[in-house]
C-alpha cells in the first residue's frame, strides 16, 4: 500500500514576527513609562555658553528689578508765559543763559496798552490830588474853628476880670449904670458865643475825624490801583523768577507778535535733578512711593528714590517721579538713562 503525499504540519507557538512585535510593544511601554515617571519634561532654551553666568546659590533677600528708560530732569522748572500781548521790542538773553532771578530776559511793546494806562494812571492821579484837597480844605476848616475859639477866648480874658471889678464897684455905687450895663453885657455875650462855638467844633470835628479816615482809605485804594496800573507796563518785560538756566521755547526775533498767555520759554534749576519714567500698567500694583532704584551715568552708579507716582494711565503706561541723589554733576539735562528699580 503506498504512502500518502500529505504531512501534517505542527503549528508554532512562537514566530519570528510575533517575539519582534512583542518585543516592541514592550520597549515603547517601558519608554513611555519612563518617560511619566524619570524623565525631564520641563521646558527648554538652548544659549550661548558666554552668555550664562554660573555662580553660587545662597540664602538671602529677594529682590525683583524692573529695568526701565526714563528722562532726566531738572528737579524744578518755572515757565516764562506772557502777561501782556504785543510785539517783541528787545531780546536780552538766549537760550542757554545762565540767568539771575530779576534779570529781563524779553522786552514786549504795546502802544495801545501803555496809552490806556497813561490815561488810567492820570485820572488816578487827578483822583489822589482831589482828595488831598478836600483833606486840607477839612483841616483849614478845623483850624479856622479853632481861631475863633482862641479868639473868643482872649475876649472873656479880657471882659471877665473887667465884669468882676465894675460889679464890685457897681455895689458900692462907685461907677456908672450904664458904664458896667455894657461891660457885662460884652462878657455874657462872648461866654454864650464860646459855648456856641465851641458845641459847633466839637460837632465839627468828629464829622472831620470820620471824614478824614475815609479820606485816607480811599485814598489808599487809590495809590494801590496806581501801582497796579504801573505793574501793567511792568509785565510787558519778562523778567528771570529764579536763578537756573534759560530755554526758550522758540527763537524769538524783534517786532514778533506775541499774544497773552503765551509760553516764552522756561528757566530750569540747575543743581538738583529727577528722572521721570514711563512704566507699563502691568506693574502699577508693585510700585510705591519710597521704592529705590539705581541708574548708571558717565561709568557712575546713582542711587534714587520714588517720590510721586502719576496715576493717569496712557498708551497703558503710566508715569513716576524719582529724586536723583547726587546728580549734580550732569550737564546735560534732557538725556535718557536706563536705570533698574529695585521691588
């Protein structure tokens, strides 16, 4: 009987394909586990080796630092505007100058303004000169009283030891009726004419008093209102309020028209500076009056101090005033610093 063709094969547990699938779904597991639990996952910035410094970690105070550009300033500026319009008559300090507090610095003209205060200034005067008339003609009136009762005084002097002698004759009937009838009526007549006189004076003289004291305050009002209308043409020169350093705000040429209020220029106080920095609202919280800051100048270091902080938000920035110690030394006002603010 012969053999059949056909064998029956024996199928493997175990292929090649099978030990490498399992073999790699074994590795990506364990690489996945390793990766949750042992591996680095946080982020990462490649840089320069020369741009890293390395150096020892010690326990000390945390100090936040804000690294901002502000304007150095001088600590105090007055501004020149002018009181008076008119057309510029002298230019007597440029730009740059160093000025002292009085010095003119503009001289501005104005015909029709000097004329009004001419005019102004002479009916003052004429004003003045009316009332110390009415003064003097009140204190003539007062001493013509006056004479009248001096006057009337010698009389009495005169008639009452006369009255006194005739009336002791009279009783002896030594004299005439007629001769002491007349003497004694010279007598009663003048002491009646005193009292007259005199009630009348005295009424006089408080009403002068009264008179006199609104004289003097009137004209006081008067003689202020003067040298008011004189300052007018004082204010048509622009003078140096302190003493600093002359800006002007354009350059300036004789017969120029300027008009009331406007900005001449400015005198900065040279000696002491500020620095006002622009700082994003984001770190408005974390600023406060007080705080210091550092800022580096001509290879220098100078150390400053928040002073005022403007809350006024714009373009999302707001700005502080810092005082500058030791700032004395620059020469050049309006320079930008960069400068780091210590939290």
């Amino acid at each position: 009987m012969a053999e059949s063709m056909d064998k029956k094969l024996t199928k493997k547990r175990f292929t090649v394909k099978k030990v490498a699938t399992y073999v790699g779904i074994t590795a990506g597991v364990v690489f996945i586990g390793y990766q949750f639990i042992f591996a680095d996952r946080r982020s990462k910035l490649k840089t320069e080796k020369d741009k890293i410094t390395i150096s020892e970690v010690k326990m000390g105070e945390f100090k936040e630092y804000i690294p901002q550009t502000g304007t150095v300033e001088p600590a105090r500026t007055v501004y020149l505007d002018a009181i008076e319009g008119g057309n510029i008559k002298r230019v007597i300090h440029e730009s740059g100058s160093i000025v002292k507090k009085g010095d003119p610095i503009i001289e501005i003209t104005n015909l029709n303004r000097e004329i009004a205060v001419l005019q102004q200034e002479s009916d003052l005067v004429q004003s003045i000169n009316r009332s110390r008339d009415t003064r003097n003609s009140l204190l003539n009136s007062d001493l013509a009283q006056r004479q009248t009762l001096a006057l009337i005084d010698n009389q009495i002097a005169i008639y009452r030891p006369q009255y006194e002698r005739q009336k002791t004759l009279m009783a002896k009937k030594l004299m005439a009726r007629q001769d002491f009838e007349q003497t004694q009526a010279n007598y009663i007549y003048n002491v009646e004419r005193r009292r007259i006189t005199y009630e009348a004076y005295k009424r006089d003289s408080m009403a002068h008093v009264l008179s006199l004291v609104d004289i003097d305050l009137s004209e006081a009002r008067m003689k202020q209102n003067l040298e008011s209308v004189r300052t007018i043409l004082d204010n048509l020169n622009i003078k140096a309020p302190v003493d600093g350093q002359l800006t002007m705000a354009a350059h300036w040429e004789i017969g120029q028209a300027v008009s009331m209020a406007q900005r001449l220029g400015q005198v900065d106080v040279v000696g002491s500076y500020k620095v006002r920095v622009p700082i994003d609202e984001l770190y408005l919280p974390k600023i406060s009056v007080g705080l210091p800051a550092t800022t580096d100048f001509a290879g220098k270091t100078y150390n400053l101090e928040i002073k005022y902080i403007y809350p006024n938000i714009t373009n999302g920035r707001f700005n502080l005033k810092k005082v500058a110690a030791g700032l004395n030394s620059i020469s050049k006002l309006h320079c930008f610093q960069s400068f780091r603010m210590r939290k």
